[in-house]
C-alpha cells in the first residue's frame, strides 16, 4: 500500500458502503436463517422424511399460502446469504482483478437466475401432469 | 538441558535451497528460545541471522513462528515448548535470511492509516484532557508494539498481502477511539476500503498470537460497529 | 509472496491456530458445502412446477443410503454453521461477553453435539429401516 504522503491526502468517505451491507446482512441473515431452515430441516427430514416426499406432499404443503411465502423468504435470504458467502470466499482467492469481476458477476448472475426458477416454482405450485 | 531445536534456514540472495538445520543447545528450562538462538549464534553456526533487540519483550524484533504459532522468542520458555523446537521465520512477508523478513510492507501500511493524532485545536496550556472512562475505550489499543505477529498468522493476510492486516486496525483503532483526535471522518474512510477492514474473516488468529494480550479481533469490531453505526458516544463527547 | 491464494490454503494446514482458525475453516467449508447442496435443492424442488415427472426422480434419488448419509452431513453442516455464525453475532451484540470468549468453543462445540447428535440418530436410523430392513 502506498504511503499517505500529506496529511490531507485520502479516499474520499464511503460511509454506508457494500462492506457495510454484506457485514450486516451476513449477520442479520444469519440469524433468521438459522431459524428457517433449521425448522424446515427438521420438518422435511425427522417429522417427515424423503421416503414420504411425493408430489401429493408439497402440493399439501403448498395449499397453505403461508407456507408457500415462508418459502419464498427462505429462499430468498439463503440465496443471497449463501451467495455473498461464496463472493467472500472468492474475493478472498482470487485476486486477479479481471477474474474476480467475472466471478462475482457470474455469482450475481446465478443468484438471480435460481430465484427466479426457485420463486417461479413457488408461485406457479404443483402441477400435476 | 539438552534442547533440540529445528531451524528453517534460506538465503534468497544466494542460489541455496531453503533447508532445515538441526542444534542441540545446552541451556535451563527457564531461558528462552532467543536464548537458544542466541547459543546456536555464538557457538554452534554464527550464521544463524534473526533480530533481536530488547529481550523482553517490548521491542518487537524477534518475532517469529515457533511450534506452529507466532510469538515472541524472547517471551517464549523453552519449558512451555515441546521438542524438536521448529523455528521458522513468520509467513506472508518477504524473508530476506533465515528468521529476517522484509518488514517494510508491514510499516507501510502502519503509515497508511495516519498513526499520529490529528488536533488542530490551538494547543492548550498543559495537557489536552480526557476522562478515565474516554481514555480506558482505546486503552487496549495502545500496547501495540508493531512486532507483527498478529498480521502474519492472517489468512486473509497470506492470501492477499494487500489486506491492510490487524495491526494497522488496532494502530488505526487506538486513534480513532482516541476523544483528542478530529480525523475521525478520514480514518474510517481508510478503514472502509475494500482491503480495509472488510477483509477480516474473525478467525481470531490475531488475538491468539499477540504477545501483549491484545484482543485484537475485538478491536476490528469495534471499528467494523463504528463504520455500521456510528462512533460510541463516550468518544463523540469531546 | 503473500498474495498467493492456493499457498494460503496449504499455509493455514502448517499455522497451529487454535478454535477461532479451525472454527473458521470449519464454517467455511460447511457454507460453502450447504450451498452447493441448496443450488440442487432450488432445481430439484422447482422441478414440481417446470417438470414434475422428474420431482420423483429426483426424490428416489434420495432414497438411496449415500444421499441419506449426505443428508445427514448436511444437517450436520447446516447446524455447525449456524451455531458458529450465532457466536460471532452473539459476541458483535453483546461485547460484555468478550471475557468468556476462551469458553466460546466449548459453547459452540456442545450446542452443535446437543443438535446433530440426535438429529444424525435419528435419520441414521430410518435409514437403515428403509434400506436394509425391507
């Protein structure tokens, strides 16, 4: 890094930044996640389990528009959690600046395509063909 | 007692392939590993290069990575360390020979986040003051002895030497903290880049291998809470 | 010389960090292994509305004992990325707490036991009932 060479030299101030977001929202999410998913883990895995998954569970499931935007809310912030966690992971790795401009765009890219497919899913519910 | 110690020798200037050296020293269970260096220089291969300076663990200079961990050879027992002791030089800055490495990235960014107070207030009579409770939030802060310890046990320091590292927060920590200093809104602008302190992981590293007990990653938060919601007030009430 | 993100990797194999460095790898690898598992998951769910033929597929896919036992890892990075996770927010909230931080491990280590141990019991179970026992 170079030296500060006067004392009035310096980045201009970037208060509220993107690190303050993803500090914040990495946390925040994290709480609520642990929530979520831990209570939809032991719904889908011990009080149920995937030898009882069919498509008549989730359209059950589904009948309930709570659970459906429960579902959605979870995606959602698992999504971005899930997602900012592996852009720090990347940052961290790699340093080339062209790559890692690639890489985040393509992890932003991702996160909006599997919401997309995930909450079209949730919204259009079980189709029985 | 005979003590064996593992040492990683390298010469970058020369065409030798970095090696690892074996002693026996005869020294107590009391002295210290500097001690054992020390013997090693002076009766077994003056070559040995490492810094020392005060031998007690104020100065600095001997850092190093000892049993796997980074710490001061001067504070560390040779009866507190397991045989062979391996003794290499800290990892994520230049070696230069044996236990030396180039310290001048790691002063470097020491510079960049203005390790002076800034007050342009006329200068009092006496002192500037502050209350016990304004002088006690930064007090941890203030050990620092810039021996570098914290920033080369950094993963995120080893994978991207840009990272501004530990040291350079707790350094940028004690002014920012400090109620006699107005440069409050540029400090945090430093400390708010990209490889500022955004990069730490909380990996505690820092703080399990500062030889003055600072809690270190405790300080990156604090910043990290100053830049997310403002500076406590005990330090805005001048 | 650092600057190296592979050498990195191999450096935090040789540094004797102590529970925050191994804690921290361990959260790592488990949010980055859940959220592998959750890209599968999105699709496989998303497949009731875009493909629900292959929804039966994919859950049969499940029923057999290696996705069982990964499920099973999976539960037990969910839980152990969470529980990481909730210390360091607990200590951000709550820097009083910063004096009991050398007693965080043993917190963290017992809450992911005290949630995974049942958890891994149980689901191991049914997953010797229906693959051994029919």
């Amino acid at each position: 890094m170079a030296a500060v060479t006067s004392p009035q030299a310096g980045p201009a101030l970037r208060r509220g930044n993107w690190g303050t977001l993803s500090y914040l929202f990495m946390r925040g999410s994290g709480v609520l996640l642990a929530f979520l998913v831990i209570i939809h883990f032991v719904i889908q895995h011990v009080i149920n389990d995937v030898y009882t998954l069919d498509l008549n569970f989730v359209a059950q499931r589904w009948s309930n528009p709570g659970w459906r935007v429960y579902d959605a809310f979870m995606l959602t912030l698992a999504l971005a959690h899930g997602l900012n966690g592996s852009r720090i992971v990347a940052n961290d790795y790699i340093l080339h600046p062209a790559w890692n401009r690639a890489v985040n765009l393509a992890i932003l890219a991702a996160g909006l395509l599997w919401i997309v497919v995930g909450g079209t899913a949730i919204i259009g519910g079980v189709r029985f063909m | 007692m005979d003590v064996l110690l593992r040492i990683r020798r390298s010469n970058p200037a020369s065409n030798e392939a970095p090696r690892w050296d074996e002693f026996v020293a005869d020294l107590e269970p009391a002295d210290r590993v500097l001690d054992a260096l020390r013997y090693v220089k002076w009766y077994l291969d003056g070559t040995l290069t490492f810094r020392s300076s005060c031998a007690q663990g104020i100065c600095g200079s001997d850092g190093m990575r000892i049993n796997g961990r980074n710490r001061l050879a001067c504070k560390t027992l040779l009866r507190d360390v397991r045989q062979p002791i391996t003794i290499e030089p800290m990892y994520g800055l230049q070696v230069i020979k044996d236990l030396v490495v180039d310290m001048k990235p790691f002063f470097g960014q020491y510079r960049s986040i203005l390790p002076y107070l800034v007050n342009s207030d006329p200068a009092p009579e006496k002192e500037r003051l502050q209350s016990q409770a304004q002088r006690e939030i930064f007090d941890d802060s203030t050990k620092c002895i810039l021996c570098a310890c914290c920033t080369t046990s950094c993963p995120s320091y080893w994978a991207n030497g840009a990272y501004v590292g530990p040291m350079a927060i707790v350094q940028a920590h004690r002014f920012l903290f400090d109620s006699r200093d107005q440069a409050t809104e540029r400090r945090l602008a430093i400390m708010s880049q990209p490889d500022g302190v955004w990069r730490c992981r909380t990996i505690f590293n820092c703080t399990e291998a500062c030889p003055r007990g600072i809690e270190i990653t405790r300080r990156i938060d604090e910043v990290r809470r100053a830049l997310s919601f403002g500076m406590p007030r005990v330090v805005k009430d001048r | 010389m650092a600057g190296s993100g592979l050498a990195s990797i191999v450096e935090v194999t040789r540094y004797r960090g102590r529970f925050g460095q191994l804690d921290w790898v361990l959260r790592r690898l488990a949010g980055l292994g859940v959220l592998l598992f959750l890209l599968v998951h999105v699709v496989d769910t998303a497949t009731v509305y875009f493909a629900p033929p292959a929804y039966a597929w994919f859950i049969n896919l499940y029923r057999s004992p290696i996705f069982g036992l990964g499920e099973i890892a999976l539960g037990g990075g969910v839980i152990y990325h969470a529980m990481s996770g909730l210390c360091i927010v607990i200590l951000d909230l709550f820097p009083a707490l910063w004096r009991y931080r050398p007693q965080a491990r043993l917190v963290v280590w017992a809450l992911f036991l005290a949630g995974f141990v049942p958890l891994a019991a149980w689901m191991f179970v049914r997953l010797v009932e229906h693959n051994l026992l029919r």
